[in-house]
C-alpha cells in the first residue's frame, strides 16, 4: 500500500477495517434516565479541569439506552456528567462513561475524547419503575431507580438542554508514553426531537470501585431526576483549549503515587 493510499484512506484503526463508521451518527429513540445529585465541592473540584468552571456543586449521573444507533449498534452507556461554565458559557463535562459495545468506546474516545471504558449497565422498567444499573465486571457500582412516567416534563425546556454544549478531555498518547493530543473539546447533539420527557421521585447508589471510581463523588442528596426519550444526531466537535500549546504550561507526568497523594491531600 502506497504513501498517498495509507493518507488518503486513514480514518481510524485498524487501518484497513476500521473499528467505526465515519458518520454522521444518529440516534433513534435514544432513553435517558438522569439523576440530579448534590455531591462534596472539594470532591468535584479535584476532578474539574481548567479553564471549566464550576457551577454549582451538583452531578447527573446518567444511564443512557440506545437501541438503534448509525453504526455503533445497539447499546446501553451509564456514568457521570457535571455541569459547568466556559467562558460564561453553561454547558456540561463529561466526567466518566461505561458502555457495552467496542465501536462507541473506540470512535468516542479517538474522535471526540469521550472518556469511554467498557462495563456493563443496564436501563429497563420494572413493573412501575425505572431502573439503572451499572457492574464493572461482576461488582455493581451504581443503582438508580425512579417512579415510572410519574409526571410529564415541557418537552421545549428538556429539547433546549439536550442542545447546550457539553464538554471533553480528549488525551492521545504519543509512542513514548507522553501526551501527543491533550485538548478541551465542545460538542452538541443536533436536529432534537424529544418524543416524551418525565420525572418521578428517584433514588441513586453508587459503590466503591478501584477501576470504576463514581462513588468518588458522593451522593450527599438527590435533587430531581427525569426520563427522556429522543432522537438525535451525535455532532461532531471543535478544540476550544489545547493543554499543549506553546506558552501552556507544561508538568511532567505525575506518578500513580503522586496521583494518589494529590487526590486525598484536596
């Protein structure tokens, strides 16, 4: 395979089959289920990247099903997002995802950074609730619940908060373990139909896990929740703040220990 072939044909690997499709990446009937929480500031503040800002000292923690989805298939993601501020800009961070399909780990991690590992959740209803579920491996992590359709939301103020821009930490390391791409990247979904958003009293647990760190930011009281079923396009980002550009300021890499140290010192 020639120089000007390998270029011209690389998208993602492997080079010659791809683990994703190029997109654009549209999701029908898309469910989520997202709990509100307020949780510890210091907790939330260790694990905030600047220049994010945070708002308020809150998380969703999220399960999302989606069973028809432009090349990744058909599965089930659950994890954390917080909400924040860029620049005066109210969005939301992606803090941690688990998923249970190879090709959303593989195309959200390299083409937008989304900090994908592979696990096992679950969203479904039982009788007349709404459960999540999330194991890593056999170990459970996280167990939401809420009231089934309880009361119905405005499908206007749900479709507009689908919409704000959510934010990323993409890091490609280079041969030498360094890092080759470490970037703040922003994202919408787009062209939203909300077909049904409602709430319902809830409740969230979330356990400890060496690997699958959520009960890192604890639930100290939850504040709403909501079911939401949509389909979307999944856009594609932009870089808003490279940690490597020239006159950035540049740190070693940490040790697992000086990590470690860190975290429980904040």
């Amino acid at each position: 395979m020639k120089h000007e072939t390998v270029r011209a044909s690389a998208f993602a690997m492997p080079l010659t089959n791809p683990a994703f499709p190029a997109g654009p990446y549209r999701f029908v009937n898309r469910e989520y289920f997202i709990i509100q929480y307020r949780t510890d500031p210091e907790a939330l503040r260790r694990v905030m990247p600047e220049p994010l800002e945070i708002t308020e000292p809150v998380v969703n923690y999220e399960f999302i099903r989606m069973p028809d989805s432009t090349g990744f298939g058909d599965y089930t993601e659950s994890g954390q997002v917080i909400p924040v501020s860029y620049k005066g800009q109210a969005g939301s961070f992606v803090h941690q995802m688990f998923l249970n399909d190879h090709p959303p780990i593989a195309g959200g991690r390299e083409l937008w950074g989304f900090p994908k590992k592979l696990a096992q959740p679950k969203l479904a209803v039982e009788i007349d609730t709404l459960v999540g579920t999330l194991n890593y491996g056999s170990v459970r992590i996280a167990t939401g619940t809420m009231g089934y359709k309880h009361r119905a939301l405005d499908i206007s103020v749900e479709t507009r908060k689908l919409a704000a821009p959510n934010f990323l930490i993409k890091i490609i390391p280079h041969v030498d373990g360094t890092a080759r791409i470490c970037e703040l990247v922003r994202f919408h979904c787009e062209d939203i139909t909300v077909k049904g958003a409602w709430t319902g009293p809830a409740a969230l647990d979330l356990y400890s896990h060496a690997l699958a760190p959520v009960a890192e930011l604890p639930v100290l009281q939850v504040l709403s929740a909501k079911h939401i079923v949509a389909d979307l396009t999944l856009g594609l980002g932009t870089v808003v703040h490279d940690y490597l550009a020239p006159g950035a300021p540049v740190r070693r890499r940490a040790s697992e220990s000086e990590i470690l140290i860190e975290a429980n010192a904040g």
